[in-house]
C-alpha cells in the first residue's frame, strides 16, 4: 500500500510546475492538503492535491494539466503529514517544482495577477479586490467541493464554473521579458551565481529561462521570493513558444519550446527532455509513429519541424482536416509552422500552437489518481 501511495505522488509530482508558460492555475498547497471533506480522510493528505489536479483537468478537458503550487515553509516539518509526504515535499522545495514561503496567500494572488492565471481556492479574499480587480470576474477565483465524480468548482463571485485564465499584466509582462539570478548560491527558483562561497559554482542551479517563475516585487523591486534577496537582471529570455499534443480529440500535454533547445515529439524519444506519447497510442499508431518522429526547433521566433521518423508525417493547414489539404511532410524534410497549422504523425495524433489547439470530443482525462488505493485514502493514520 505504501508503494502504492508513493506511485500516486509521483505522478503528482508530474503536474507540479512554476514554468509560467505551462501552469493552469494557482494553488496554495497547505490549504488544499486540509480538504477533508474532499474523500473524508487524514487532518492533512498530500493526496488531496491529485484530486484537485484531476478536476481542474476535467474541467479544462486536458490531460496532464499543471498547477503552480505555493507552499507554507511549516508545512515542510507538519506532522499531520507522513513521513513520506514530508520528503515528498521538500524534494519538490528542492527541485524548485514549488515555491516555498512563509506567507503563500500574498504570493498567491501576486502569482495569478502576473501570469494571468485563475486561483483555486476557498479563501474570500474580501477587501483586495481594489488591489486585484479581477478578484470579482467570473472563474477567476474557484473552489473546489465534493461532488458525485469526485471534486467540482463552485465560483466564489460572478458566476461561472471553468478556470478562466486573464491577461498576464504589463508588469507581469515586463518581468517574464527577462531572465533573472538570486545571489544566493544554490538558489531553485533563479539558478545560482552571486553570493560568493567556496563552493558557490558547484551549488548553482541552472534552470531553463523559460521555467523561471516571476520575481516577487517589494517596492517594485524584483526580489526572490524564497530569500528575500534583490534579483540581478541576466539579460532577456529567450523566445518560447507553447505547443500541445492533441491524440483521439483530447489535448493530451503541453509542452514549451524556447530558442535553445529542441525538442523531439514521438512514442519514445531516447534524448532528456523529450515529449514521450506512447502512454496514450493504440498498437496501430505505436507501429506507426517512430521513437523520435519529429523534430521542433523555434529560430527568430518562428516554429520549425523536422520529420525524423520513418514512414513520414503530415501539415493540416489552419487545422484543416479534409484529406484534400493535407501537406505530406516526407522523412528528414522540414517545414515552417503557420499559425493555425497542425502537425499530424498519424491519423488523430496531432501537434499545433496550444492556444489553438482544443479539446474536440468528451474523453474523460487520465486521472492522476489512477494509482491511488482507495483504503489508503481514507484509513487514518496510526
């Protein structure tokens, strides 16, 4: 049972990130692991944040759907946690998949105001919405309560049932626009550099520029949200481009592309860092669709792919799916992306911009709780 349980968080681990390209929503980990009413479990369950990932991925119509997760630093050493749950956490802390702070209710907010991102959420927030106006638009602000199928949202104000995500702000805007270094040596969330120490280069972390979240701003000056320290501007970032894998109708993942590093799309690519679709092919479409079948690189802010499969692949322009439009795209050749193209390795597998890519048929998503027992969940803990 225990390993059971370990699978489920690693599979929650999965679609924990703070790449502002990718996250869905904002969430603030210690209130969401109290949820009890949510399976009638523990005071505190780790767990209870794949129930709320599912939803939130229910109600998007998307697999493997991200949350940027903020996290109390007590919750790192809280005893209504496991053990295990605890190094789980700190392991996230460590990789730089959370943020971790003391007080996640302000930073929250500051989160979804500068990514544009909808807060899942019971708190009410009464009294900023002068600060945050958007604190009273529909879908904005949801929470999640039980419900037949698991949990649902209910809109705190303005109505609506769907994560509706806004505008990044112009501050928000202007601070992705570049890269950012935390003089504390080791730091997670902005690589290393600075704070000299003997061993300052062998502590750095560095992270793609495309994963940095925003800098925390204390007097409009960017500051490290974990340290508290003044960040240096390291230059601007590198152009990103978001793209998604839509397979039998249902958008399956998303995936960011920057200027630096390319990317390989196909059932089982061998290179780190490459998009594996095997889990959601059919026998068909896995002898088909090669290990590495195409390629993607962004140069001077255009989409290029590159087939590097065997049997070919196929360009619907616009996401035009009458068979008269479709553009072969034969092995090793490589063909500018248009907007509203559509990459296709294989009748239903597709790839295209994300914001133009949907969800066309009612599929229940994978759950990321698949994995979980059910007596786990609801035994307490000794």
């Amino acid at each position: 049972m225990r390993f059971e349980i370990s699978k489920v968080l690693d599979a929650i681990e999965g679609r924990v990130c703070i790449d502002p390209s990718l996250a869905r929503a904002v969430v603030d980990l210690a209130e969401v692991i109290r949820w009890q009413d949510l399976d009638g479990g523990r005071p505190a369950s780790l767990l209870r944040l794949g129930m709320v990932i599912d939803a939130l991925s229910r109600q998007v119509e998307e697999d493997s759907v991200p949350v940027y997760a903020i996290v109390h630093r007590a919750l790192l050493s809280d005893a209504d946690l496991t053990s295990n749950e605890r190094m789980v956490v700190r392991r996230w802390a460590d990789d730089g998949l959370v943020e971790v702070l003391d007080h996640p209710g302000d930073r929250m907010l500051e989160v979804a105001d500068l990514l544009g991102l909808p807060v899942l959420s019971r708190a009410r927030f009464d009294g900023l919405g002068g600060r945050y106006p958007w604190l009273g638009q529909a879908g904005r602000v949801l929470a999640p309560v039980p419900g037949a199928g698991g949990p649902v949202f209910i809109a705190h104000v303005g109505g609506g049932h769907s994560p509706a995500a806004g505008s990044r702000s112009p501050v928000g805007a202007k601070l992705l626009a570049r890269q950012w270094r935390c003089p504390e040596p080791g730091c997670a969330l902005f690589g290393g550099g600075g704070g000299g120490g003997a061993f300052a280069d062998l502590a750095r972390v560095d992270r793609a520029p495309a994963g940095q979240p925003p800098p925390a701003l204390r007097n409009g000056v960017p500051t490290c949200p974990r340290h508290g320290a003044r960040l240096g501007d390291a230059g601007p970032r590198p152009r990103s481009e978001v793209l998604a894998v839509r397979i039998g109708g249902l958008v399956r993942r998303r995936f960011a592309l920057t200027e630096t590093q390319p990317l390989l799309v196909g059932r089982a690519p061998d290179t780190s860092g490459g998009v594996v679709l095997g889990q959601w092919l059919n026998d068909e479409a896995r002898r088909w669709i090669s290990r590495s079948h195409v390629r993607f690189e962004l140069r001077v802010g255009e989409v290029i792919v590159t087939d590097t499969s065997t049997n070919g692949s196929g360009i619907r322009p616009g996401g035009s799916m009458a068979e008269p439009d479709r553009i072969a795209l034969a092995p090793q050749q490589s063909r500018v992306l248009a907007e509203g193209d559509l990459v296709e390795l294989y009748p239903g597998v597709q790839i295209g911009r994300a914001d133009a890519l949907t969800s066309d048929a009612k599929f229940t998503p994978n759950s990321v709780m698949a994995e979980a027992p059910t007596m786990a969940m609801r035994l307490p803990r000794p």
